[in-house]
C-alpha cells in the first residue's frame, strides 16, 4: 500500500499531502480562519444549551410569578370594589411589575429560550454586551465568567483573522489595478514611440504570492472599508426598520452601537413576542452583525494608523519649532558648560602638567608593496571605545583621582538596549525555525520591536507612509 501511494505520488511527497484544505483549494490562513469560524459556530451552540438549562427554569418561575401577582391583584380589586383600594396592593404590583419589566419578562418574548440564549451567549463573544440579558442564578453568572473568557478570546482572534484575510484581499485587488495601471501605460509608451518596450512580467509582478515588493495606500484600503462597512449598515437599517418600528435614523444609530461592539442597550434588536418571517429575520440579524463587526473592527484598525500619522506630523513639527526656539540658547549652555568643566580640570592639575598635552598619534601612513601599515593604536576613546582610556571625551588626559564624568561613562558603556533586543529577537526566531534558518525582517530591513497585535496586521500590510 505504501509502495503505491509512494509511486502514485511521485515520491511520497503530493500523495501524503492531500487533505481536506488540498481538497477544498484552502491556504493555511484560509483554512485557519474557516476552521475558526467552525469552532466558534459549535462553541455558540454548545453555550446556548448550557445557559438555557442554567436560566430557563428561573425565568419561568419569575412569569409565573409576577402573573401571580397580578391574578390576586385583580381579584382582590373585583372583591372590593365598594371599599377603598388599599395601597400596599398596588405596590406590590407596581413592584413586580418593575422587576418583570427590568428582566424583560413582560411584552417581550423569552429570554432563555434556545434562540434567546443564542443571542446572548453572541453578545459575550461579540463583546456587544447589550445588557438587556442577563443571568439570574448564581450558576448562570459563574458560567458567564469562564464561558465568556474562552468565548472573547476566540471573538477576537476571530476578528484579527478576519483583519488579515480583508487586508490581504484589498491588497491584491489594488495591485491588481495598479499592475494594469502600469500595462496600459506600458502599452501608451509603445504607440507614442513607435517601437516596443520590452517590459517582462517580472517587473510587473514580480512575486504574485506575496504582498513585499508593492503595498497599497492605506487610504485607498481605508475608503474601500468605509464603503463596505456604509453599505453593510445601510443594508441592516433597511432591514430593522419596518420589523423593529424604528426610523431610519435610530436604526442607523443601533448598527454603528451593535458594529462598533458599545453595546448600550437602548435600542435591541430580536426582543418583541413575535415578527414577520421570524426565523429569516433572526438569521439576518445574526448575519448583519457578524459582517457589521468584522468590517467596523478592520476599519478602526486601518483609521488608527491615520491617527498615528498624524500624531507623528504634529510631534515633528512640535519638535521641530522648539528646536529653533531654544537652539541659541543649548548652543550658549553647551558652551559655557564646557568652559567651566575645562577650568575645572585645569585647576585640579599641577602646574608641572597644566601645559603637558597629549601626544599626537603617529600618522598611519599607507602600506607598501603589500605590507601592513605600522601605526600605533589608537588612544582616543570614543575611536576605539576603550572603557579604561586614561582620556575624556574632550580628549584631555585624565588624573588617576579624578572623578569621571556622567557623560563619559555612559560613552563607555557600549551595551545598547536596541542591540539587546535585536539579539534576544533573532536567537527567538532561530530556536523557531532551526539554527540554520534566517529570521524574517521588515521591507526596510531593520528590526523593529513590539509589532503585534492588529496595528502589525495593517502595518505589514499596507503603505503606511504619508
């Protein structure tokens, strides 16, 4: 059996391989975020049964009994309808009927049914958190607590990959527009010319599976977002208007809360006793909010690094006016600090030493017929970054007892964070990927600590330059 996969494959190598993301035509990030979407389906499903059994007794015992009450409420008012009403009646009811209202046990339908569970165990993972929902029991909030750390943590790996998969897919799209740009103008050049210019497609598209050589505007991306995520709630208002009664503005207000994961709570949708094509209309809901989030969440990522453009406009120019407002003056301080810490040195000498200078160093005269140079080394410091040089950083010799200056110790300690860094981040990457392997560098080739999360996605990925 071995030996005739091994030959059908060509070795072992494509036969071994097929799978169901060969079968299906799925990347490894494709296949990832499918199968995380699958996970989180089933998770939901698993949740919603879980707080129905938790919660669906409670709420019935809670109808019941505010229908309790007001049933004897009634009847005490048909007994005494001659005698005067007696108060403390209707405080019990009013008060029923205000803890009733506050769980939304009255005009609406029920909370803890398997659909109602479903949308609340959506508003953990969602993050929403409307609040119109809420446990009751003591086992329901416990359960809130460790389902909801599972749950938000897939929510938002969810909406990350979700980040990635749109960036990647607006970014070949515009490339593709702008590698037709660069074809027709090619061909433009052909006609006005009148002799062909030999253009090869490598330089149009020089690596189609990777995104290095060319990267979109993130404004372009960010404008492509905005449409997508305006049609998106458009689509969503036209739909909750007439079935919530809602106008098309307060509908327009719920998709930006429900999108944007604020979650008030004001405006809900799914919460009146019955609608017209129920089911369909719950799907829909589900559906816009999902598409809803993910595009809001991939907009405010792509808007935060227009955000940080412009902060690092306004921190250069708010550097750059203080830097002529106070140059004269660090220029004049540098100065003057140098002139006392020279007499200072002066002073502290003999005066057998104060006139002594330190010898010049040899010139290194350049080698001949292929011999080496003879030159004596270097003494100064900040050359050879000696730690032990008997020189300052003014190159003046300094005294055995003379106390060192700050800023020649920290001239001397040549260990720098940022080299630290580097290091600690490419012996990670070697112990990753073997010994041998290189690590992964940015396109300007300089290594750049802490780039993660979301805003990493977007920088990879898009042309963040101004």
């Amino acid at each position: 059996m071995v030996t005739h996969l091994q030959g059908a494959g060509g070795g072992g190598g494509p036969a071994a391989s097929t799978g169901c993301c060969n079968a299906l035509h799925l990347s490894e990030d494709n296949a990832r975020f499918v199968l995380l979407a699958v996970v989180l389906l089933l998770y939901m499903v698993a949740g919603a049964a879980l707080f129905q059994f938790l919660e669906q007794d409670t709420e019935l015992a809670m109808v019941n009994k505010f229908w309790d009450v007001y049933a004897d409420f009634q009847r005490r008012l048909a007994n005494e309808s001659a005698a005067p009403m007696d108060m403390a009646l209707v405080n019990d009811l009013l008060y029923a009927y205000g803890n009733a209202s506050a769980v939304g046990l009255v005009h609406k339908r029920r909370r803890w049914d398997f659909s109602g569970s479903f949308h609340f165990v959506g508003t953990i993972v969602s993050t929403i958190g409307y609040g119109s929902t809420t446990p009751q029991t003591e086992m329901g909030r416990v359960a809130v607590i460790l389902y909801g750390f599972l749950g938000c943590s897939g929510g938002i790996l969810f909406f990350n990959l979700f980040l990635e998969r749109i960036i990647t897919f607006l970014a070949y799209a515009l490339r593709y527009i702008h590698v037709r740009k660069l074809s027709k103008r090619v061909h433009q050049a052909n006609g006005l010319n009148g002799h062909k210019v030999c253009v090869s497609n490598a330089s149009l598209d020089d690596d189609e599976e990777s995104l290095d050589n060319w990267k979109p505007s993130v404004y372009w991306v960010m404008l492509c977002l905005s449409v997508a995520a305006s049609v998106v709630a458009a689509c969503a208002s036209l739909m909750y208007a007439p079935l919530e009664h809602w106008s098309f503005l307060e509908s327009l207000y719920f998709c930006f809360v429900s999108f944007a994961t604020i979650g008030f709570g004001d405006y809900v949708a799914t919460q009146s006793e019955s609608y017209s094509y129920d089911s369909w209309y719950r799907f829909g809901n589900f559906l816009f909010l999902v598409i809803g989030c993910c595009c809001t969440y991939s907009l405010f990522n792509v808007t935060s690094i227009v955000i940080k453009q412009a902060l690092n406009w306004m921190i250069a120019r708010l550097d750059f006016r203080c830097e002529r407002a106070a140059g004269a003056a660090n220029r004049m301080w540098r100065r003057q600090s140098q002139r006392i810490r020279r007499r200072r040195k002066s002073t502290a000498r003999p005066n057998n030493l104060r006139r002594q200078r330190r010898p010049p160093a040899p010139i290194r005269h350049a080698p001949i017929c292929g011999g080496d140079a003879l030159a004596a080394p270097n003494t100064n410091p900040s050359e050879t970054g000696d730690s032990d040089s008997v020189y300052d950083s003014d190159g003046e010799r300094r005294l055995s007892g003379e106390m060192i200056s700050m800023k020649d110790f920290l001239q001397a300690n040549k260990v720098s964070l940022a080299v630290m860094q580097k290091q600690l981040y490419e012996t990670a990457q070697m112990q990753r990927w073997g010994v041998s392997a290189q690590p992964s560098r940015g396109a300007s080739g300089g290594f750049t600590p802490g780039n993660v999360g979301p805003l990493a996605i977007v920088s990879q990925k898009l042309d963040n330059n101004a």
